[in-house]
C-alpha cells in the first residue's frame, strides 16, 4: 500500500519521461512514437486509479495528505520543494487528466494518422499529460505556476501544431498571450501571498488565512487576483476570447487541453485556494458572477455559430462558467462534480465531431449534414455526449449541473438562477442544433457524400469507452463528495431537478421543431431576434473591442516609443524651446545631428531626475 | 561670502576659475577652427594656474608642458597642415540650443544650491599633504600602482584604436 | 617606511587574472604584427587561450577562498589604502564577464572568416577591454575604477567602428564615443562630489564618511547621483542615457553587439554596486526600512527601472531589424536588473546574489541569441526578423537553442530567466519596493509578444531556402553551453544561487573591514 504511495511521483514524471524519449528519438521511431506515449501514459493513468484507494486512507488515518517532495531550492530562509501532494482534489484530478489524455492518444493514433509531424505530436500530448499531472501535484504555489505556465505552452505549441494555416499561428499566439496577462495576475497572487506569509505552502497560506492571520481586503486583492489567472486559464469573461480560436489545433488537443483538462486548471486552482475565497464575500460574489455570466453569454453566442467545433468551444466556455457558479456559491463539491462530468462528456463531444471532420474534411455547419446514413455510431456517442450537456437524466451532466443549481437555489441569489436556468434552456437548443443539422436533413458532405464512412477502429474505441462514462459518471457524486471530504452534491428536492429538466426538454424541442421541421428555420429565428442575432453571431464585438481598445494603443505606445529614439524627442527638444524654424530642418536632419539629441537628452534627463529626487526625497 | 573673498587665495581661484570658464565657452561655441585652438590653450593654461594656487608647482607645469606645449601645439599644426581653416557651420537648431541651454542652466543652479547650502559645514583643513615629487612619486607607484598600470594600458589601447581610425586601409579605396 | 613594490608581492595575486589579459593582450599585439594577413585567426586562437588562462586563474582563486585587499601606505599619511578588493563579488562578476568575453571571441573569430580588416586588432582590443571590466568589479578605490571603465570604454569605441567599409559601423563608433565622452565627464564629476563628501577615494573608508554626511547633504547626494547614474547608465544601457543602443548595437559588428550587451553592461551594473550601493549600505542598515525606501538612490533608481522596462520593450514591439529589437531587449533587461540594484539598499545580503544571477542567466541566454542572429543574419544577408523564417525545419537544434534564450530572456519557467526574474522581484517585494515588482512582472508579458514574433518565424513561416545552416564547431559549443546553461540552472537554480547568495555577506565583510 505505502509502497504505491512512495512511487506516486512517477504519474507525472512517466509523461515527461516519454517527451523527452520521443524528443530524443522520435523521427526514428515513427508510428511508434504513438506506442511509446500511450503505453507511458496508460502506466500513469493506471497508477493513477489505483492510488485512489490507499492515498484516500492516508488522508483519513493521517489527517493530512500523503507528501513527498526534495528539497528543491533555498532563499533566504525559505525552502521551496518540488514533490507530490495527494489531497483529496488532486486524487480526483489525477485520473481525470490520465485516463482522458491515454483515451485522447488513442484517438489521435488514427485521427494524426499520415502527418508528416506525427511523433511530434505525441511528444507534446506526452509533455502537456505529464506538466498536466504536475501541476495537479503540486504541493506549493511555485510548483503549481511553472507547470501552470508549461501547459500554457504545450497549449500554444499545440494550438499551432498546423502551422501551415496562418490562422493557426495566430490563434497560437492569441491563447498564449491571452492567458498570460491572467498568469501576470496570478503570479501577482503568489508573490503577495509570499510576502505576506513567507511561504509557498498551500497547507502555510490556507492556514494563514484561516487563522485570520491574513484577512480583509488583502484577502480579497489576492482572491481576485488568482480568479484573475483562473479565468484567463478556463476563458471566462472577458478573457474567453482566447479559446474559441484555439479551435485552430488538431481535435485530439481540443478535446484533450481544450475542453478537459487544461481549460479546467483555472476551476481547480478556485477550488484549490477556496479558503482564500470563502475568507472574501466581495470574492466570491465576483468569481458567481463571471461565472453566470460567461455560462450565459457563451451560450448565447454558441447559437449563432455555423462553425460547429468552435461551437462546442463555447459551450465549455459556459460550462466552465457553470463550474465558477458552483464555487462561487461556496460547493466545492458542485463545481468540481461537473467538472468531472463534464471532462468526460465533453472530450466525447469533441471526439464524436472530431470523427465527423476527420471524414467530411470540414468544420462548416453549412458544409455538411445528413451523416446518419453513414456514420451511425458517431452519431450515437454524440447523442449520448448532448444529452449528458443538455443535462437529460439519468446522463451525467443533469446530475452535476442539478447540484450546481441547487446550490444557486439554495443560497437564493435569483440573479445568478436566472442565469443559471436560461443557460438550461440554450445549452440544450445549441448542441443539438448541431446534432440535427449535422446528422439529418440533405445527405451532402464537401469532398461527396458517398467518400464519407465510419472512422477508424482506433477512434471509435475511445469514443465508446467515453459515451459509457458519459453515462455512468453521474452516479459516482457521493464518491467525489466523501473523496473532497468538501460536503454532499447540493440538493434542492425536485422543483429544481424537474424545472432543468423540462427546460432542457424545451430546447431540444424547439431545435427540434426549428431544424427538423419543413418551413421553420435558422432563417426564420434569425428574424425573429433581429438584432439581437446579430449581436449572437458576432460574439458582441467583443473581439473587435479587444482590438480597439487593447491591441492598437498598445502598439500605438510601441510606435511612439520607436519613434522617441528617432525624431519625437528631437521635436519635442526643439519645440521646448519654441523655434519656428526648426519643423522645416527636422528632415533634412544629418546623422550626427542625432547623436548630440541623444546627449541633450542624457543631460536634460540628469536635471529631471535631480528634481524629481530632491521631491521625492522631502516628503 | 566676505569673510570667502577676504582670503586673497579664494578671490584668485574665483578670477582664475571664471577666466577658464570663459575660454572653455570659447572652445564650444566658437565659430573659427583657429580661435577654438587658441581658447583651449587659454583653458589649459587656466588649469594650470589653478594647480599653482592648490600648491601643486609640479602638476602645473606637467600640464603647461603636456597640454599646453605638446597636444596643443600638435593641433595647431594638423589645422595647418591639412588647412582646416574653413568656419564650421554649427548646425544646430534655436530651439534646440534653447532647450539644452536651459537644462545647463537649471543644472548649474541646482548643483551652486548644493555646494554653497553645504559649504559652511565642511570643514576646511590643511592637507598636510607633502606635494613634492617624491610623494607624487610614491602616491603613484604605491596607493595608485594599479591605477598608474592600467592607465599605461589605456594609452596601449589608445594608441591602436588611434591608428585603426585614422589609418587608410589599402583595400579600402 | 611605506612599503615598496617588493614588500607587497604576495598581494599580487590579486590581480593575476587582470595581469594574465594584460600580457596575453600585449603578446598577441606582438604576434599580430608579424603574422601574415591571412592568419590572422591565429591571434584570435591565442586570445581566446588567454581568456581561458584568466577563467582559470579566478576559479582556482575562488576554489581556494582566496580573497582580500591589495593596500598601499601613504607616504605622511597613517593607515592603509586599498585599491583594489577580491571578494566573491568581483570573482563572480569577473567570471561572467570573462565567459562573456571567450564566446565573444568564438564569434569574432568566426565574424572575421572572408572579411578584411583589422582582425587581429579585435582581438587584443577586446583582452584590454575585458581587462577594465574586470578592473571595474573589484576596485576599491575610485580612480582605479575610473581607469578601469575607460580601460573598458576606449577600445569599445574602437571596436564598435572596427568595420570600416560599413558605414552603419563606423557612424556607431562615433556615436558611442561621443555619448561615451559625456558619460565620462559625469562619472568623473560625480565621483568628485563623493570624494568631496567623504574626503577618501577609498571605498572602503567611504561609507562611515559618509554615514555622518548624509543627513546633511541630501541635495548633494542627489546631484552626485544623478551624476553617476548618467555616466553608468550609459554602460548599461537603461532609459534614459540609452539612445545611443540602438543605433550602436545595429551598427557595430554583430560579436561587439554581443560583447556591449553582455560584458559591457554586466561591468556596468558591477560598478554601479560599486559606487551607489555598497557605500551607503551603513546609513541604510541604521535607517528603517520605511525610510530607506525614500532615499534619494532608491527613488532614482526605480524611476529608472521603470522607464528602462517600459520604453526598452514597447520599443522592440515594433522593430523589424533583429539586432536593433535586440538593443531594445536589452534595454528592458538592463531596467529588471535595476530593479535588484533599486532593492538592494533594502535587502542588501540575498538582493546582490539575486543580482548576481540574473546577470549571470542573462549573459548567457543574451549570448546564444546573438550567436544565433550573427548565424541567421550572416547566412540571410538580411537582418530583419524575416531570416528567421523556418529556422525550425532549415536547422532544428539552433531553433531550439534560440527558443530556449527566447523563453528565457521573456522569463518562462523551467528556463534561468525565469528564475532570474522569480528572485529579483521577490526581493523586490521584501524590500517594500513591490510595486516596482509588479510593475516588472506586468510589463515582461509584453516582452514575450515581440519574442515569439522570432518563434513564429522559425516555426510558423515557410523558409526562403531550404539549405540547411552549417554552424563551426566553436558557435555549436557556444550555442549548447548557452542553452545547456539556461536549461540547467533553469531546472536547478539552488546550484547557482546559492553561491551567489553568499555575495551580499562579502560586502558585509567588506564594511567592517578595518580600512
């Protein structure tokens, strides 16, 4: 048993392990490659469940998790290690990521199948599984941002995979500077908490705050500012932009980074540091709020979209929203169920059309439909994945997201089970506007109908195993909840399970009714709602608001700043001292001229600072 | 300030300092390349005169004969040799001589506001130093050997940047 | 009897490294004028077995603890003067520095293949250069180190103009030596200001000097700094004494551009602690800390942190040139050590070894990048960032390389920089200066868009020509040390940092040295 628990560092190291292997001899292992990061995988994820067990009697016998860490570097008087700690969260997380990223690396076996780039791909599906567990180890903040930071990586490098379409390098671009400015944030976080405490531990700093020791706004500041890298890592509002265009990357990586596991770093990290929170109303209140919000908006935008991978994207984007509602609302146990739920109905979902685009060769709704003559069992799992999402009993989605919705009822913020309820309703309307339009209606695909057929074996196995978990997870609640040790799934009788139900019956229906029946359409709903579908489909503008008010200044700053080292100071030197002349000479300005600006500026710079200090130094 | 002028040595370094002050102006902002030769020789010789008033006979005429009776000299006859007598367009923008202008100025105050805020609190002693060559000697080869080796290094250096620089190299035209 | 030349001998030893670059320098200066124009790669082999010797030397030294004061007496006058220290500071600062130095000279020697010109000059020029850098981290005395930053200043020049049929080249010569001329004048103003304060030019006499002036004299100071920071900030390159970088760094031979951003300025910063820090750190150790935070040095040197940080990266984000973005870059870097520099009145003992680092991590990722762009641009004839195009595919291992600095220099974790970055601004933090820490940390994000404008090329761009980029032997090893380097003190940090945690304790020693 405790010998289990002493080898539990090799889940994340065995990933690692097979990247570096694969970067080292890759090319030469060609199809093997795959074969290599499966098998390391497959150790890992094994190890993985069977911890489950004897690290959870450890942590009941014990009163504290099972840890194992060395000494990894001294400052000052502050040890900071690089090790293992098995909470009850990470016990959790440990076979989500490993069983999902071994399934994925299957999939990808035959959906990555004749790239020219093929081992390296399952060199960054191996770092990205291994940096992935790590983080979910992590005993401290400082282990927790690197691997943090490595997964925003593996993620750009990922994203970019196919870099030969330029949108994919820049949709790399955008997720990995997007997340960052939530990463400046988080680590923002960390060095307050370190300055505060003295102290990377999240055991040190949870009891700091729980002892009161730290409290008020200062909690509150740094609460934020770890829901600020949060949000950046899970896309929510307003730092979602990032996700939807990450939809650029090969499907296996969506489903894998982009829907479970590294999308859902920023709940666990919420989850992670909910003491922090829960010290902080105001933090709280904030972390429901984006939640609801980003759960709502999301799904209005999801309606609109013809491109239906990116629809699924936003779907997580509100799914997430739904997971931060949870925590907000103060169940750790809601948010981190559907968290679950949801890692594994999702990477199905994503699988299923990843199988469709793997045939069809397209991600346009328009493009192509009536699948089910040929891809029947797609078909199947994807249903089985919408109807876990759309939250339909007994699939696992309505279990985990009945809990999140009683624990809104339950606290009685009708704001956020407005939001909460509506989001029911439209989640089920767009997700299966996409099954219907993709698998009924006129039979026509963009490279012929006729080419198109079941994907390969190596794919539907993963996609069956999943549409079987997308089924059975909801009964495992009261495993999670006595696992988190964080109290029950929330219940709120059955006015709230009927009302979710029903509404999600409602919007299968009226997707129904809009796609399947002769004389209604997309057309018609979208004059109905007029503007409103405009706004939907455009994403609010939000993307151009970023370019607007974010992108050009900034680059703006850029030019004047280039520009100060070329005429700007010049000018402003001269026009100081008010000289009328001076505009006409200012081109026909020599060399040299330049270099005794630069000397004027030194100096002027001298007299500047001098005042400045002399201010400064008479407070 | 009366008591400052009423020691004759501190009136001298006031007229000696502005006298240099004026030639080293000349240097600057003159136009002729000939009379900014000469007011650099009236700028050295100045210097000079200072190191006799600081009791330093030695280094005053270590900088008439260096500075004034060799670099000089030698600048005198590269103007004349290359006749290099044409005047120099300066260049320089109103605006710009303004604005610079003003920061000397402002700088100069702020550095006269320091000096003088803090003048009446150092105290003034006698050296005691001994400024004979012997001393020189020793403080040069002792407290400053390793300054002294690496100045001697420095016009090492110096002496071959000079000929990269001026040096035309044969495959150059 | 003042002691002669003979008496202190022993002593000697102190400079040994300094003397080695010396004679070696002196020697390849012989060896140039009678070596044939075609050999002149010779003198570089010799140049770089001279740097080599001079690693040696200050390793061997650090091995054996050796360390101490290389004093004089003067003549009428009691007590020892020192002019020159050895404690793990200098040793350490010296080390970079010379590592700087030797793969400089690898580049160089490769720079001068089918190029005519004053080859063997080069390299004696960068010996005695490398000499005043040394000399300007473990003076102890201020004209010893005045001489030593123009040992380092005017052969730079010289170096910086050394292509002669290049224009760009010889326009950065004289630009640097013009701002190099002003920047003397301040320091030596300057450093007139602090000897009429303390009355010593001995720094190690100096702080107790001026622990009883300070209160007096804060406008002095001001003035005296203000001095200083204008001269140092020009060799190290921060806003606003920086406008000669750009023009100089693309101008200048591509290994001089690497020897201005790495030696040049780590010798900067060594002397800035020199001269700024160390001599107050006595007034701060009485002050708290509230108050220190307010002195006049520590208020200069943040602004100027923040403007180095600010200017040097929203600058880059719009260069095209890869050497002139590169000046940019080192700009912002050169304002994140400031930040250390600003902390270290504060949190004297770990800031200087957190210091330490950061140049360390620094010169090495900032020397494998212009290795890499010396390569790339050579090849391409082109130094606009469009030579990087598919680097990745034309030759992996130097994309990878380059990605490893890239990441570094941006401060990515499981690399140095990011560590570099981790301890300067948690010092940063324990010294009340945390707004300057989160300043940094805010603004370094924007560094990575202009980074991975090189990623994007190498990997995300179809290359021009599909030959592959052959590297010499001697580049290929500067390059994996470099990025071996990064990688390792990345993933195990402790190795060099805790050495460099132990400099902040040598200035303690150094204070309460008897002068």
């Amino acid at each position: 048993m405790d010998g289990l628990l002493a080898v539990s560092w090799l889940v994340p190291f065995l990933p690692l392990l097979a990247f570096a292997l694969l970067t080292l001899f890759g090319s030469r292992l060609g199809q093997g490659a795959a074969w290599l990061s499966i098998l390391f995988t497959g150790v890992a994820a094994v190890l993985a469940v069977l911890l489950l067990s004897p690290a959870s009697t450890y942590l009941q016998d014990q009163q504290h998790p099972y840890q194992w860490g060395f000494s990894w570097l001294q400052i000052g008087s502050v040890t900071v290690s690089l090790g293992v700690s098995l909470t009850g969260l990470n016990l959790l997380m440990l076979p989500i990521v490993s069983v999902i990223a071994l399934l994925v690396q299957v999939y990808a076996v035959g959906y990555m199948h004749g790239d020219a780039r093929y081992p390296r791909f399952f060199a960054y599906m191996s770092l990205f599984t291994g940096s992935m567990l790590a983080l979910v180890v992590s005993p401290n903040f400082l282990q927790l941002y690197i691997f943090w930071e490595m997964v925003g990586l593996c993620s750009y490098l990922l994203i970019g995979f196919w870099y030969q379409r330029s949108q994919a390098a820049k949709a790399a671009k955008k997720a990995f500077i997007v997340t960052r400015i939530g990463d400046v944030g988080l680590l923002v976080a960390i060095f307050l908490i370190f300055a505060a405490t003295g102290s990377f531990e999240f055991s040190a700093v949870i009891q700091a705050v729980q002892s009161r020791q730290l409290g008020g706004g200062f909690v509150t500041a740094i609460a934020l500012l770890i829901f600020l890298g949060a949000a950046g890592k899970s896309a929510q509002f307003p730092l979602h932009v990032w996700l939807p265009d990450a939809m650029e990357g090969p499907t296996p990586v969506s489903a894998l980074i982009h829907a479970a596991t590294m999308v859902a770093a920023g709940v666990y990290l919420v989850a992670l540091t909910f003491p922090i929170f829960a010290a902080s109303a105001a933090a709280m209140q904030v972390v429901a709020w984006i939640g609801a919000i980003s759960a709502f908006l999301a799904a209005t935008i999801a309606l609109a979209q013809t491109d239906f991978k990116r629809v699924i994207a936003y779907s997580t984007i509100s799914q997430l929203g739904y997971m931060m509602l949870g925590l907000g609302v103060g169940s750790i146990t809601a948010g981190m169920f559907h968290l679950t739920t949801h890692a594994v109905f999702k990477a199905l979902l994503f699988l299923a059309v990843g199988a469709v685009i793997h045939e069809a060769d397209t991600q346009e709704l328009d493009e192509v439909s009536g699948l089910w003559g040929k891809m029947k069992i797609t078909a199947i799992t994807f249903f089985i994945g919408a109807l876990a999402l759309s939250g339909i009993p007994p699939f696992a989605g309505f279990w985990s997201k009945d809990g999140i919705l009683a624990a809104v009822v339950s606290q009685g913020n009708w704001g956020l089970a407005v939001l909460g309820f509506l989001t029911v309703l439209l989640t089920a309307f767009y997700i299966w506007r996409i099954g219907f339009r993709l698998f009924f209606g006129e039979q026509r695909a963009p490279h012929g109908y006729e080419k198109v057929h079941e994907a390969p074996l190596m794919m539907m196995v993963p996609m069956g195993l999943l549409a079987l978990g997308a089924i059975g997870t909801g009964f495992f609640g009261g495993n999670i909840s006595r696992l988190l040790g964080s109290g029950a799934v929330p219940e709120a009788g059955w006015g709230v399970a009927i009302l979710a139900t029903v509404l999600a019956l409602v919007g299968i229906g009226a997707a129904f009714l809009t796609y399947l029946r002769p004389g209604f359409g997309e057309a018609a709903v979208a004059r109905l709602l007029g503007p409103v579908w405009i706004a939907f489909k455009r994403k609010y503008w939000i993307d151009e608001g970023y370019q607007a008010g974010v992108v050009r200044p900034t680059l703006a700053l850029a030019a004047g700043v280039r520009q100060a080292d070329g005429n700007i100071i010049d000018t402003a030197v001269e026009s100081v001292g008010a000289a009328p002349g001076a505009i006409g000479e200012g081109v026909a300005r020599a060399q040299t001229g330049r270099a005794q600006t630069y000397l004027a500026v030194g100096t002027i710079a001298v007299v500047l600072l001098v005042i400045v200090s002399v201010i400064g130094g008479s407070r | 300030m009366i008591d400052f002028f009423s020691q004759p040595t501190n009136l001298w370094f006031v007229v000696i300092a502005f006298l240099t002050l004026i030639a080293s102006l000349g240097v600057v902002a003159g136009e002729k390349v000939m009379h900014l030769a000469l007011n650099l020789g009236g700028s050295f010789a100045g210097v000079a005169a200072l190191f006799v008033l600081l009791q330093s006979p030695f280094l005053a005429i270590a900088q008439v004969l260096i500075y004034v009776g060799a670099i000089l000299v030698m600048i005198l006859f590269g103007l004349m040799l290359t006749g290099a007598h044409a005047t120099e367009p300066t260049g320089v923008e109103t605006g710009k001589k303004v604005t610079v202008a003003t920061a000397v100025i402002v700088l100069t105050a702020l550095t006269i506001w320091g000096v003088y805020g803090s003048a009446g609190r150092w105290p003034v002693v006698p050296s005691g130093l001994d400024t004979s060559l012997t001393a020189l000697g020793q403080a040069l080869y002792g407290h400053w050997g390793v300054a002294f080796e690496a100045a001697s290094t420095l016009l090492l250096a110096a002496l071959v940047g000079a000929i990269v620089v001026s040096r035309r190299e044969d495959d150059e035209a | 009897m003042p002691p002669t030349l003979i008496d202190i001998t022993g002593q000697w030893q102190y400079l040994l490294a300094e003397m080695v670059l010396v004679g070696g320098g002196i020697v390849a200066m012989i060896v140039d004028l009678l070596l044939p124009r075609r050999n002149k790669s010779v003198v570089g082999y010799f140049s770089l077995a001279i740097v080599l010797a001079a690693i040696t030397v200050v390793a061997v030294q650090m091995g054996r603890h050796v360390g101490g004061y290389l004093q004089f007496q003067y003549v009428g006058a009691t007590g020892w003067k020192n002019t020159v220290v050895v404690d793990l500071f200098a040793q350490l600062m010296s080390l970079i520095m010379l590592v700087g130095a030797l793969f400089v000279l690898v580049m160089d020697v490769y720079d001068w293949r089918g190029r005519q010109g004053y080859e063997g000059e080069s390299y004696y020029l960068i010996l005695f250069a490398t000499t005043g850098a040394l000399l300007m981290a473990n003076s102890a005395d201020l004209i010893t180190l005045f001489i030593g930053m123009e040992l380092l200043s005017l052969p730079s020049y010289v170096l910086a103009g050394l292509h002669r049929q290049n224009v760009k080249s010889n326009e950065a010569g004289l630009k640097y030596f013009l701002y190099g001329g002003l920047a003397t004048a301040a320091i030596l103003y300057g450093m007139s200001f602090l000897y009429g304060l303390s009355g010593t030019t001995d720094l190690v006499a100096m702080p107790s000097a001026i622990a009883s002036q300070l209160p007096n004299e804060r406008l002095f100071f001001d003035i005296a700094f203000a001095f200083l920071l204008l001269g140092l900030g020009f060799k190290m390159a921060v806003v606003p004494f920086h406008m000669w970088a750009p023009d100089v760094y693309e101008g200048a031979p591509t290994p001089v551009t690497a020897y201005l951003s790495v030696v040049s300025k780590v010798a900067g910063f060594a002397m800035a602690t020199r001269v700024l820090i160390v001599p107050f750190l006595p007034v701060v150790a009485e002050s708290t800390t509230a108050a220190h935070t307010g002195l006049p040095l520590v208020t200069i040197l943040a602004i100027v942190a923040v403007l180095s940080m600010l200017g040097g990266n929203a600058a880059a984000l719009r260069q095209r040139n890869a050497k002139r973005l590169f000046a940019y870059s080192s700009i912002a870097q050169a304002g994140y050590v400031l930040v250390g520099l600003a902390a270290m009145p504060g949190q004297s003992a770990a800031t200087a070894g957190s210091m330490v680092f950061y140049l360390a991590v620094y010169a090495l990722m900032n020397v494998g990048a212009f290795v890499t762009i010396e390569w790339v641009t050579r090849a391409a004839g082109d130094e606009s960032l469009a030579a990087f195009a598919g680097l990745g595919r034309r030759s992996p291992w130097m994309a990878f390389a380059f990605t490893v600095c890239l990441l570094s220099l941006g401060g990515f974790p499981i690399t140095a920089g990011f560590w570099g970055k981790f301890f300067l601004f948690s010092f940063a933090v324990n010294a009340q200066l945390s707004w300057l820490a989160y300043a940094g940390m805010v603004l370094s994000v924007i560094s990575f868009v202009y980074y991975f404008r090189f990623i994007r090329q190498m990997y995300f761009v179809r290359p021009a020509t599909a030959e592959t980029l052959q590297v010499d032997a001697g580049n290929t090893v500067v390059l994996a040390l470099c990025t071996v380097g990064v990688l390792f003190f990345g993933i195990v940090p402790n190795v060099l940092m805790g050495p460099a945690q132990a400099v902040g304790a040598s200035f303690l020693s150094m204070l309460n040295a008897v002068p």
